[in-house]
C-alpha cells in the first residue's frame, strides 16, 4: 500500500541518513544489518532483499505513488 510521510534528514558521523518507515521494514521483515538495495538519479528507491522489478510493476507502482502526491500535504506518520 502506497503511502506519503516527511522524514527528516539526521547526521551521523559525516554522513547524512534518514530512517526506513516502519511500516515498510515490518512489510519486508527488514532487521537491523541486513542489506537493502538503494538506486538512484532523481528519485531514491530502497529495494526490499530479494525483490525483482520489472517495468509493468515499476508502472503501477509509480501510478500509486503519483497520485499521493497529488494530494495536498504529506501525510505525517502516527507516533502510535
């Protein structure tokens, strides 16, 4: 399920991180050390271990997404 929240951009060391929404990393069972695919131009996609794309899926995936950002105003994450 496709959503829109704010994260804000935190320093470590010399580096710049932000932090995976929990939401997806429960979705993907990701843990703490493992290995998450980042590509990368204009727009950062994280891809879940193990996780194929292909062009029909990157698609409707984009859809899903373009139309959250047609909405007004991110969505903020609960603190729930």
């Amino acid at each position: 399920m496709p959503a829109k929240i704010e994260r804000k951009v935190l320093k470590t060391g010399d580096s710049k991180v932000m932090a995976i929404p929990p939401d997806w990393a429960r979705m993907f069972n990701i843990k703490v050390g493992d290995k998450i695919v980042c590509l990368y131009d204009t727009i950062l996609i994280y891809k879940p271990p193990g996780m194929k794309l292909d062009s029909d899926f990157l698609k409707q995936e984009f859809a899903m997404i373009l139309e959250l950002e047609e909405k007004e105003g991110p969505e903020k994450e609960s603190k729930a």
